[in-house]
C-alpha cells in the first residue's frame, strides 16, 4: 500500500511539473509578445513624433522659401506695371529678373509636391524593365545645353546593356538630380563624369553609377547630413541655384524604395556620389 500511495504521489507531483511547464512556457510567450506590443507602440508613437517634424518642416518652407522668391516676382511685375517711363534696357532686365525668380519658385513647389508625394505615398511606383544604359545616356544628351550655357563638359563612360527591374520615371528622377546637383556646385570650366558599370562583390552583381565633379567639396562632417530633407550646405548659395535642399532626400527614398543604396564622398574639391543597384531593381511588396 506504501508503494502505491508513493507511486502516486509521483504521478501527482509529474502532473502538476508538467502543468507547471505548460504554464509557465504560455507565460514567457505572453511575456515576449507583450515586449512585442510595446515595442510596436513605441513605433508608431516615434513614427507619429517624426511625421509631425515633417510637417512642420514643410510648413517652414512653405513660409520661408516660397516667399522670398514670390516677394521679388510681385515686386518686378509691380515696377514693370507702374512705371511706364522706364527704358528698354530697363523693362529687359526686370523682366528677365522676375522670370528667373519665377522659375525659382517652379523648381521650389516641384520638389515640395515630389517629396509631399512620397511622403503620402500617393505614387505606386512601377515594376518594369529598366534600360538604365540607355536612360543614363539619354539624360547625359538632354544636359548638354545646360552644360553648355554653365560652361561645363560632361565625361560619360557607361557600359552597355545595363538593365534593373523598377519604375523608369522615379530612376531618372534620381539621376536628374545627381546631374544637376553636379552642375550648380561645379567650379566654372569644370568636367562631370558619369560612369555606370556592373561590378561583382562577395554578395552578387551590382550596378554602380557614379556622378563625379570638381568644386565646392563636403566637409567631412556634413556627408552624412547631405541626404536629409531641408539640408543645404551653403544656405547662400543653394539660394542661388534654387534647391529647397530636397533634391538628395528625394534621390534617397526612390533609391532606397528600389532597394539600393546612394552615397557620396568628398576629397578636396571632387564630389562623388554614388548609387547601387540590384540588377533585379525592386522587389514585389509583400
């Protein structure tokens, strides 16, 4: 009978251990998904803070940038409309002032609904074959007026049949801007280069475009600044080439959308940036 009783007990007490085991194994999930819980939280809180900067970011530009520009459109057309005296040397030049505040202010708005876009991700990009060869090439031709009027040349050497997978449209966005990047901050008489190249590294292939001029360089401590919303090294003169300091974030987020990666270095007076890409481009979501 003592036998049975203690042969009972062990039942019993391996039982209520493998309860005990069953419950506390539930009470550690329960623990962990709770962290889980907090941490998405805490998530979406700091992804609410940041959308709340971002807003206030776009209403300082609307505020500032957009008005200066705007106050010297007004105040040209003004001169032009109530002074009938003036010569004509005097109604060219005013009149070729408020144009060029004029087209200020175009390039301002377009980059603030470009990066309002995105940031409302109001524009599905698309999924196709993308001949960046022939992309990089034929944006290299539609600057040469552009190179020319600044006085600047342009090296390209991009290899051939170099193909991704993503939306045509927000790639050569990203170029675009790279180039003209390029343009405003060259040296007078300076030479850009484009170069576009497949290249293998210990992960795979991928292609690498690079936009190289000589001028005005980075500081070190600015780089890793350069490619926030807003940025502009040199306030006074990125008033003058007519960037809201968006050009570089924008390239940011449609490289990074097609899942590469953009760069940029400075050494003395050359500025490279460099973008990669997976010949695959971008992924299928979900």
């Amino acid at each position: 009978m003592r036998v049975f009783w203690l042969a009972f007990a062990a039942c019993l007490l391996a039982a209520c251990g493998g309860l005990l085991a069953v419950y506390v194994r539930r009470w550690l999930r329960l623990r962990r998904r709770c962290r889980e819980l907090e941490e998405e939280l805490e998530g979406l809180r700091r992804s609410s803070r940041e959308g709340q900067a971002r807003q206030k970011d776009l209403v300082a530009f609307l505020a500032h940038d957009l008005k200066t520009p705007l106050t010297s459109v007004v105040g040209y057309l003004t001169i032009l409309d109530s002074r009938p005296d003036l010569t004509a040397q005097e109604r060219e030049r005013f009149t070729h002032v408020a144009l060029t505040k004029a087209q200020r202010l175009e390039a301002l708005l377009g980059e603030f609904f470009d990066i309002s876009r995105m940031e409302l991700r109001q524009e599905e990009a698309r999924r196709v074959e993308v001949g960046l060869s022939l992309l990089l090439e034929q944006l290299a031709d539609e600057f040469y007026p552009l190179l020319e009027r600044e006085g600047l040349t342009l090296e390209a050497d991009i290899q051939e049949r170099l193909t991704t997978v993503g939306d045509p449209d927000k790639l050569a966005r990203v170029f675009d801007n790279l180039l003209r990047n390029a343009v405003s901050y060259s040296r007078p008489g300076g030479q850009i280069r484009l170069t576009a190249a497949r290249e293998t590294a210990q992960w795979g292939e991928r292609i690498v475009v690079r936009v190289e001029n000589q001028g005005q360089g980075i500081p070190e401590g600015e780089l890793s600044n350069i490619f926030q919303r807003f940025y502009r090294l040199d306030a006074a003169r990125s008033t003058a080439t007519g960037g809201a300091g968006l050009g570089l974030a924008i390239a940011k987020e449609i490289v990074e959308d097609h899942g590469g990666a953009i760069s940029a270095e400075s050494t003395g007076e050359t500025v490279v940036f460099q973008v990669t890409l997976d010949p695959w481009g971008l992924r299928e979501k979900g």
